[in-house]
C-alpha cells in the first residue's frame, strides 16, 4: 500500500494539517476519491512512517514525442523539430531532437543547417507551440489525480509534494498514468528538495525513476563537474575550474569566505550550497504568473543601417507593450538586446521611474537603451523585453 497526504494550511501551533489516504491504485484510480480522516500527531499515518518527499516530472524529448504521436511511422528515427522545418532556411535553430537525431550530435539550440549537416538522414519539422501547449495541458491535468501538490514549471516539468512511505511506488504510477492518458513517457526523479528531484530525473532518463538525497548525495554527485548542478551553467564552471574546483566534491569543500571573494558574497556561497545538494523543499501549487516577456527577431540579411535598427526595435517594443496590455500586467523594466555579427551578444536594460501600461514609454526606453550601443557594426538579432511589477502591484488611484 502507499500512503499519502495532502498539505494544508498550518496550524496556529506550526503543526501542518494532514488529511491522509490509503492508496492501492488497482483498486482506486482516483485516490482524491477515497479518502480517510488522518491524524497530525507525529509522522505515523496508519502505522505507517512516512516524510515528505519533492518529485519532479519532467517529459522525455517532449516536443519530439508530441510529433511522433502525430507521426508514428517517423519512431526510431532522427527527427528535429524547429523553425518552418526547412533545414535550409538561414539562422533557424533546433527546438529539440529526438534521441535517435541526439546521438548524432544534434542538440536543441543549435542552427537547422548544422543538424543537417551532422545528421542528413534526419527527418525536419516544423515547430507547433499550440499543439505542445494542449499536450503539456493534458498532462499536468493528469498529475493532480494524485494527492499531492503540483507546481507547474513549465510545458514539459512540474513539482510535486507528497508524504508518503514509498515515492518509488508513487513515481511509477505517476509515469504510468501520464503514459496512459496521454501517450506520452515522462522521467520522475525523487529528492529532499526540488535541486534533488530535478538531477534525478535527468539520471532517470529516458523513461526511469531515480532516487537522489542527501544520504546519497556524495556517491552519485561528488565525482560529477560542478556543471551537473542545476544553476551552474559552463561558463561558472570554467571560473570554479580556473581555481581548482572541478567536481562537486572539491566545490563542497571548499571555503565559504574565499568563494565569496571570488564570486561574491551572495554567489559564492551559493555555489557551495547547490555542491552540497541542498535547495528549496516547499512544492507550491498557485498558479504559475509570468515574470516577464519579450520578442526577438533573428534577420535572414544582417542589418547595418542604425536608422533601421531603431524602427525594428520600436515595432518590438510596442507589440511587447501590447502583450503587457492584453495580459492585464504594467512594466517596470525594460531590456534591448542585440547580436552583432558574427556572433557577439550584448544586453542593455533600464528600471522604469514607476511600473507603466504607456506603449509610448516602452517604446522610448527601448530606443533609448538601443542608442547606448555602438551601432557601428552589422546585427543579425534585435530583441526587446520586460519585466512586469508583480500581479497585486496596483498604480494609485486604482483598484478598489
């Protein structure tokens, strides 16, 4: 059996309130319809010790995988999804690949024509956001079948929360739920925390279950580059290697004060945190609310003329305005970012006196932060976005 509880509110004394289940899942398809009056006192639910654990979920190549169940006489062979689907078409990049196109060495991010030509025999399609929306739709609605918490972060990965005495039993039938409602597989990695849960999944891939916690932290991650954490990206691990620091082992041991030093006081630290596998535990199920939001456009033909440049960003900063405006959200910050060629990426931004719906004040910050380049050389990428005042930021005069 596999128990399991729901999170609610704390009490007035701290102790959370728990409203426990008895899950067999041959017997009970859906658990949230069964459910027995637990007891908050201690972790025993039914006799059973229990804990809490954080899963993440995250769909295996899921954009691939959506197309494959359009197209299921492509499976078992190197697919790549991106752009309009022509490999010829100039500065179109992956979305992402299948693994059979991956194994070839093609990745997601990388141009169409590179995939080409490292995989000729691939199969290329174009990309379908609204129909890998209504796929990640379907499966994040299969998860709260479950009792427990679920933090959506995005189409393909979510959190979950739950007590339980076996969250490998859990695990699987996650997996196998979203398989059967959707068709789609799915990797569950199980941790302390959601850094744990999100390296397990991707040691669970493809298809798997893996458990990764602080008893086994050191084992499986210590002899790892400092890159395997989630949040230190190559260019950090150059800088940690440049001083010694290799593996997630060394990056554990090392000294706080000389990181902070190094990388400073909030970042250096931090480094060692993610090394000693430790992160946030706390699985939220509000409803996920965009931080902010930008367009970009990537020019077939290098544009040189400065004068050109300030109309392009001038029609992205007011369809961005526009974005803001539909989803009801005001601006408080404003970037520009630019590519020069061959490949040169820089970013400028501006923090707005207050947080605006007024397209014109965007559109003229944007111009403004585009003049601080040195626009003396070709671009191949314009791109303009904003950061939104949180969603109960309620200018004077309005609201109740």
């Amino acid at each position: 059996m596999l128990r399991c509880c729901l999170h609610f509110p704390r009490s007035a004394h701290g102790e959370p309130f728990l409203r426990s289940f008895l899950y067999a899942p041959e017997n009970h398809p859906s658990p949230r319809a069964h459910p027995r009056p637990g007891r908050a006192a201690g972790r025993i639910l039914d006799g059973v010790p229990v804990r809490d654990w954080v899963l993440h979920v995250d769909l295996d190549q899921f954009i691939a995988a959506v197309e494959l169940l359009r197209r299921p006489e492509l499976r078992g062979r190197p697919v790549v999804v991106g752009g309009s689907g022509d490999p010829s078409a100039p500065r179109t990049v992956a979305a992402t690949a299948t693994y059979e196109a991956r194994e070839r060495g093609v990745h997601s991010g990388m141009p169409l024509r590179t995939a080409l030509r490292r995989c000729p025999d691939a199969v290329f399609l174009p990309s379908d956001p609204p129909a890998y929306e209504a796929a990640s739709a379907r499966v994040m609605a299969t998860l709260p079948e479950f009792p427990v918490l679920v933090e959506v972060w995005g189409w393909d990965e979510a959190f979950v929360g739950a007590t339980t005495d076996d969250p490998e039993r859990l695990a699987a039938d996650i997996r196998r739920a979203v398989m059967d409602s959707t068709g789609l597989s799915c990797s569950v990695g199980i941790g302390d925390n959601k850094h744990q849960a999100k390296l397990a999944s991707g040691l669970a891939k493809p298809g798997g279950v893996f458990r990764l916690t602080g008893e086994t932290w050191a084992a499986t991650m210590h002899h790892r580059p400092t890159d395997a954490l989630w949040g230190i990206g190559r260019r950090t691990a150059a800088k940690l290697a440049a001083i010694g620091l290799r593996t997630v082992g060394d990056l554990a041991a090392a000294d706080p004060e000389e990181l902070a030093a190094r990388f400073g006081r909030t970042n250096g630290p931090w480094y060692r945190y993610l090394a000693l596998g430790r992160g946030e535990a706390e699985v939220s199920p509000a409803p996920w609310v965009a931080r902010g939001h930008g367009r970009e456009t990537t020019f077939t033909e290098d544009v040189a003329d400065p004068d050109e440049m300030r109309g392009h960003v001038a029609e992205l900063a007011a369809r961005v305005a526009g974005d803001a405006a539909e989803a009801g959200r005001r601006v408080v910050r404003v970037t520009v970012k630019v590519r020069f060629v061959p490949f040169d990426t820089r970013t400028r931004q501006s923090t707005l006196p207050a947080a605006t719906s007024d397209p014109a004040e965007v559109v003229a910050t944007a111009r403004a932060l585009l003049d601080r380049f040195a626009l003396d050389r070709a671009v191949r990428l314009l791109g303009v976005a904003v950061e939104y005042a949180p969603p109960d930021d309620t200018p004077p005069g309005e609201g109740a």
